[in-house]
C-alpha cells in the first residue's frame, strides 16, 4: 500500500561535523545526522526566536538523515545482513562485501521490507561500497551503483595557537558529501508552517561543530515522497534513534528483535546561556535507526539531560520513534 511521507531535502553548501558527545574528538565525526540532533537543533532555534521549546518539540516527529541521490531515496539496511544474499560473490568476500553496506534504494527496501530477504549482484553495490542501487525498477539488476559515492572523509591536521604557550598540533575530521547526494529528513507535525518557517532558520546556522567558518550549513526545500509500504507485517524498523518507555521495553518482544544500542550524549552547545554550552549533558542509551523491532506499533520518549545542577532551562533528549512496517526477521520463539 503505498503512504505519502513528509520529507525535507537538505543540500549542504560545505563539510560536515558531528561530534559523537564522548568528548572532543575533532579527528572523528560521525557518519550520520541522527534524529536527536535534528530535533534538538530545531528546539535550539525555536528558544532562539523566543518561542516555547516543549509544545514546538511535541508537535513534530523527524527520522535520522537518509541520503538521497538524483532524487532516489535510500533507506536503512537492517543491521542483521543474512537478509541480504550477494549472488555470484568469490567465496570469502560475501561477508565482507555485506558487512560495510548500510542503505538501499527504495524500491529494493519496499520488496525486503515485505519478504525478509532479497538478491543482489555486487554491480548493485555502490562505489563507496555502503549503499545498494537499482535504476530501473522493471529489472533489480540494472544498476548505475559504480557512479553512486555517499559520503568521503577529509582528516585535516589544524593547529591551536594559544598565547604564551607551544602550539598543540590536532587533527579534525569532516565529511563531504558525494556528487548528486542530499539528505532527507522524513516528518510528521501538525503546524507545518512553524516546522518548516524553524527548519528555514536552521539552514542558515547549520549543523556541527565549526559553523562559524560554514561547516554544516545547507539549503532546505519540502516536498513528500510516496513509500509502498507492508499491511500486517507485525513488525517495523525504526528510521530514527529510539528511547524506549519502560512499559516498552518487553523482554520478548526485544529477544525477537534485531537491534543496537548506542550512548549518547554531548555538550549543551544550543544553550541560551552561553557560559553553560561547554557542559556536558546526561548521557542516555538509545536504540539506532535501521534496527527491526517486533511489534507493529512504538511511541518512545522524551528525557531531560541537563547536567546536575543546571537550572536556567530545560534540555530535551528526543526518543521518540519514527518507523515503516517491516516483516518479522525472525520467529516469536528463538
């Protein structure tokens, strides 16, 4: 059945990074925009135009960033890969070959979203070796993968110049994104005015660290996209980071499941209070995009992460789940 979705496409103008909140390790940015640092940067801005932060946060849902390329939207890949068969692969290179891939075409995702499995061909397999293709939807293996290149790193070294002491060499790494590639950001709100108005702002201040010298900034335009999606799949895979409520977090429901969990944390660099935002905010533990839960339906929620102590304003961890139907990868017993 095919579903209309929301999504803002963004076109970054430069380089990108994200801090993975451990610290500051500028030789390591991560490799996607999750959904909890759109939906903060969103909030930041809303307090920044002196709006009220909560009732805007709880008007609007986002997914993690998915990149787009030419127009064709790629989704996750399920992190269990034995759903995924390389046809014709050397013996050996299989699972190699498998282990780095992270997103596939649309088309290819509607059919595995229904099945639990699908072929490919390695000239399906994208130049940068992390996305599968297809372009032409009457034959799966017609593919113009080899022009495909997500996503490429840059390691820069820098140097910090601090008066009356030696210069400290570091290093400090962006990502640039590949030709013909943008991200898009599916959605759901009820005052899309405000939503898009807010996400306009954001473009101009951008993502990441180093915005001041460009990093992070993009162009954003608003459109939808049709997904055929599966009826009574009984499952689903997330698109977004999810924070589970304690009456969801079923035992059974989890050993079903196919997921990982990651920390996150950071600094509060959106704070109003600009002698607070090297402070490190509350780390929570959060399910990643991409993983297949099963159960047809989540809600996931939303945490205060300031820091002991901190009272000037609250600081919003969004965990709420944005997910497409999926089929059980497995069966209700293990």
């Amino acid at each position: 059945m095919g579903k209309i979705y929301n999504i803002a496409k963004l076109s970054f103008a430069s380089a990108l990074h994200l801090g993975s909140g451990t610290g500051e390790e500028y030789d390591r940015s991560m490799r996607v925009l999750h959904s909890d640092t759109i939906s903060a940067a969103l909030c930041s801005v809303c307090a920044a135009n002196g709006n009220e932060v909560k009732p805007f946060l709880h008007s609007f849902r986002v997914s993690s960033a998915m990149p787009i390329y030419c127009g064709r939207l790629f989704l996750p890949l399920p992190l269990d890969k034995s759903c995924v068969k390389l046809i014709e692969a050397p013996d050996g290179s299989q699972h190699k070959r498998l282990k780095r891939l992270q997103w596939i075409e649309q088309p290819l995702w509607e059919r595995l979203s229904r099945k639990g499995s699908i072929e490919i061909s390695a000239t399906m397999i994208s130049a940068c070796g992390t996305a599968v293709a297809v372009s032409d939807a009457k034959d799966i293996y017609i593919s113009d993968a080899k022009d495909i290149y997500i996503q490429r790193q840059s390691l820069e070294q820098k140097v910090a110049v601090i008066d009356g002491e030696d210069n400290e060499p570091y290093y400090f790494d962006r990502i640039f994104w590949g030709k013909g590639i943008e991200l898009g950001v599916l959605y759901e709100c009820s005052d899309s005015a405000s939503f898009k108005h807010t996400f306009s702002l954001l473009a101009d201040s951008g993502f990441g660290t180093r915005r001041s010298v460009g990093n992070g900034v993009f162009d954003v335009a608003f459109s939808t996209v049709k997904i055929d999606v599966a009826e009574d799949t009984g499952g689903l895979q997330l698109m977004s980071l999810w924070l589970p409520k304690r009456e969801e977090w079923d035992v059974k429901t989890m050993s079903n499941s196919c997921y990982e969990i990651v920390s996150r944390g950071g600094y509060m660099s959106g704070s109003s209070e600009v002698t607070q935002r090297n402070r490190i905010k509350k780390s929570v533990n959060m399910v990643t995009a991409g993983s297949i839960v099963a159960t047809p339906s989540l809600e996931g929620d939303v945490v205060d992460v300031r820091p002991d102590g901190f009272e000037a304003h609250s600081v919003w961890r969004d965990g709420r789940a944005f997910y497409l139907p999926f089929v059980k990868l497995y069966g209700d017993e293990m």
